[in-house]
C-alpha cells in the first residue's frame, strides 16, 4: 500500500526532491509495496523511528515508505561524509544528521540528533548499527544510540519493521534478485514506552534496559509480518566475537598440543633409532672379537 501523506515540496527543498526523482521510479519497477502503520508516524513533533537493517537497499525502501508518510527521515552517518565533494553536498542538502563519532562523550555524539528531534524531526534510527548476521535475518541486540536521544529529549520512538528489501539483495550479497518480483513489506508500531526510564539516571544497565525494549518493540513488528516466532534470545554479535575467540583459542591449543605430541613422537622414534643403531654397533663390535 503506497498511499500517504505526501510531503509538500516548501518542507524538504531541492536535495530531497531530486533524490526522490532518482530513486522512487527504479524502486516501484523493481519491488511491491505492503506498507503498513502509517497511522503510528506522528503528524507533528520530533520523533525516532527505529528500524531492523536486513539489506544494502533497504535505506532506500525504507525511505520512500517514510516519505510517503509526510515525515522525511533523517538517518545518522559519520561526520566525515559531509566534509566533500557531492556526496557531502547531498547529505547536508537533505537534511542527513552527521554523527561526530571522534568525541569522548557518547551523548555529544548524537548532539545533532537531539536537536534534530527537539526541532521537531524524523531522526531514523538503525539500532543494530549494521546489516544483520543472524541466522534467520531477525533483529540482533543493538546498540544505545537510539535510546540515548530517546531518553534525553523524551520523544516518541516508532518500532518499524521492514522485509523484502532482503529478498531482492540477501545480506552482504552483491547480487540483486529480481524475479520473481518481491514485495517490500513495511510495519510501524505504536510507540515504545519508555516512560519508566525517564527519571533514572543515563547508566549503562538503564541504556540497556531501553535498548532492549526497543529492540523487542521492533521485533514484534516483524514477527507480524513473517507471522512466525522470533528466536528467544536476540542474536549477539558480540558474545558471537567472544564465543568466535574462544574456539579460535581452544583451536590453537589443540594444534599446539598436536605439535608437542608430534615432537614427542618424533623425539621419540629418534632416541629409538639411535639406541637401536648403538645396539648394533656393539653387536657388530662383538662379534669382530
């Protein structure tokens, strides 16, 4: 469903305009549309849309689904995007909010995001802050940034969940999937409730906790669209690292007994081959008298 509040042209300016003239046409020739939960995107105010990340292109779909709904996305990129040549140019021209990932204080990290939101955008959010590596493409742990902003301004967090987008290029594939044609399904939830952070201090366990929920948020979403299950536990590319480094290690150990074992042997064989060469030499010596 493509219908949707469309932006009217004074609020997004030239940068987004042409880029919606480049993008939208491909996209309707490439992909279906089962867009959902419109209704959940606030009509005024600053807002965080959190979404899952499955695909290369799904920034792309997900952005015309955003703006179809009247509210443009303003999605995070690292600062140094913006410092050059037409890259640069498009990001600041369509409103992109640079993340200044150089400084020592996480929360002044997304100080453009915080005052994107409190002058009343749409700050899109991918929490996982890269494509998901879980086996089944479900949403993995994320990271704090989104709850970060959503704690320090207060503002309203839509869950989306997105699939299809993944269809047409599988995660890290390079290879797009055209046929048969795919659908790009889209669910926006109603809003996180956060409220019971609200007067907590912004510690690590508080910033978990918020994550998580949203994260839980995004997931039902995306168990409506698949109708199935999500794993109980979220996929952890971290303790993956953790679990990776200790086979890794328990790996090397067990080469590395092999080896002293294999030395032994050889050590071994060795000192027998030369008692056995002294054997016959005093055999032979034995004999000669």
């Amino acid at each position: 469903m493509e219908e949707g509040v469309r932006v009217p042209r004074r609020r997004i300016g030239f940068w987004y305009r042409f880029a919606a003239v480049l993008c939208k046409p491909p996209l309707v020739v490439l992909i279906k549309r089962d867009w959902r939960g419109i209704e959940n995107i606030p009509a005024e105010g600053g807002f965080i849309t959190a979404v899952n990340h499955n695909s290369h292109v799904d920034p792309f779909m997900y952005g015309h689904y955003q703006y179809n709904t009247g509210r443009v996305p303003r999605f995070l990129a690292k600062s140094s995007l913006f410092r050059k040549g037409f890259v640069g140019a498009a990001m600041r021209g369509t409103g992109q909010i640079p993340v200044y990932r150089e400084t020592t204080d996480a929360l002044s990290a997304f100080r453009a995001a915080i005052d994107a939101v409190e002058r009343g955008e749409c700050v899109a959010f991918y929490p996982e802050g890269t494509i998901t590596r879980d086996p089944g493409q479900w949403p993995m742990t994320g990271k704090t940034g989104a709850a970060r902003v959503a704690l320090q301004t207060k503002c309203p967090v839509i869950p989306v969940a997105q699939w299809g987008a993944n269809e047409l290029l599988p995660p890290y594939a390079k290879k797009l999937h055209v046929f048969p044609r795919k659908t790009h399904h889209v669910l926006a939830g109603p809003p996180v409730d956060l409220s019971r952070f609200y007067d907590k201090e912004m510690s690590p366990d508080v910033l978990k906790e918020a994550t998580e929920a949203i994260m839980a948020a995004i997931t039902l979403q995306l168990e409506q669209i698949r109708g199935e299950k999500a794993p109980r536990a979220p996929y952890d590319p971290r303790q993956e690292r953790i679990e990776q480094r200790r086979r890794t290690a328990a790996q090397e150990r067990a080469a590395r007994q092999i080896a002293a074992q294999e030395q032994d042997l050889q050590e071994n064989a060795q000192a027998l081959h030369q008692a056995q060469a002294r054997h016959e030499a005093q055999q032979e010596e034995g004999q000669g008298t």
